[in-house]
C-alpha cells in the first residue's frame, strides 16, 4: 500500500477553499443545473490556466438533487477578483435569474480561510487530487503516520 501525505506549499500560510451546491428543486431543472455545472466546471479549467489563483476544482454527485463542488484557492484575494468578472460572473447572473423566474433551483457556497496549522491529509492507494493535486508530498513516516501528529497535536 502506497502512503503520501501533503501539506500546504511553503509559500502559503493559508487555504482557501470553496464549497459551492447547486440544488435541484424540481425535476425540470435538472438539464438547467447540469448545464451550469458544465459552466462552472469550464471556468475553472480556465482560471487554473490562467493563473487567477485556483489550484484544483473537484465536482461532485452529492444526491439525485445535488451537485457539488470543491476549489482549492491560493488566497480569498484570488477568489474574490476571480468571482467578480466572466465567466464566473457571467453564470452566477443566469443562475439568479433562473432562481428569481422559476423557483425550481438553488445554490450555495461556503468559503473557508484555513490556516496552515489546521490542514492535514494522507492518501492511501490515490491518485492524486485536492491537496495532492498542488501540495508538497511525502511519505507517511514516524511523526506522518497520524493525523494528530501531521496536525502537531500529540
């Protein structure tokens, strides 16, 4: 079994990471929310591309009603510039107007800054992604065998 933990770059303190739902209401929302998921998906192939501060996107199926996803950003800074202007702009427009016309729709987000000292993370046997994705790795060895060590509290 392969063993790799990760941990934040050196040259951040912080993570910033994004939880972003979309709920599907009513059955004929469905094409709507996948459609948008398709968006959102596309622009942040685009801001990891471009350097606008993403540094991995996770979507998920969280229910037959819910779709999520996951961001890992540089900075809340990043985030927030990169929010404020298309495509991410562009999509967050259609899906209020869907919310406001039809009702059948919803979405959410939770933002959370989390500091170096309170992010730990082994994977056992994965490929990677989240932290792998970008993080520095190694391996999981004497004082990196257990989350209350990884985490410096023993």
């Amino acid at each position: 079994m392969r063993r790799v933990v990760a941990s934040l770059p050196e040259t951040m303190t912080e993570l910033c990471l994004v939880r972003l739902g979309l709920r599907v209401r009513r059955l004929r929302a469905l094409p709507f929310a996948l459609r948008i998921g398709r968006a959102i998906e596309r622009s942040a192939k685009e801001a990891m591309a471009g350097d606008a501060g993403l540094l991995s996107s996770e979507r998920f199926l969280l229910g037959r009603d819910h779709l999520g996803v996951l961001q890992y950003w540089k900075d809340f800074e990043s985030l927030d510039a990169w929010s404020h202007r298309p495509p991410h702009s562009d999509w967050w427009r259609e899906a209020l107007g869907r919310m406001r016309t039809k009702g059948d729709f919803g979405i959410y987000h939770e933002t959370y800054l989390v500091p170096r000292s309170g992010i730990e993370a082994i994977a056992l046997d994965c490929p990677p992604t989240g932290l792998f994705a970008f993080g520095a790795t190694g391996e999981a060895v004497g004082p990196m065998t257990t989350s209350r060590d990884r985490l410096g509290r023993r």
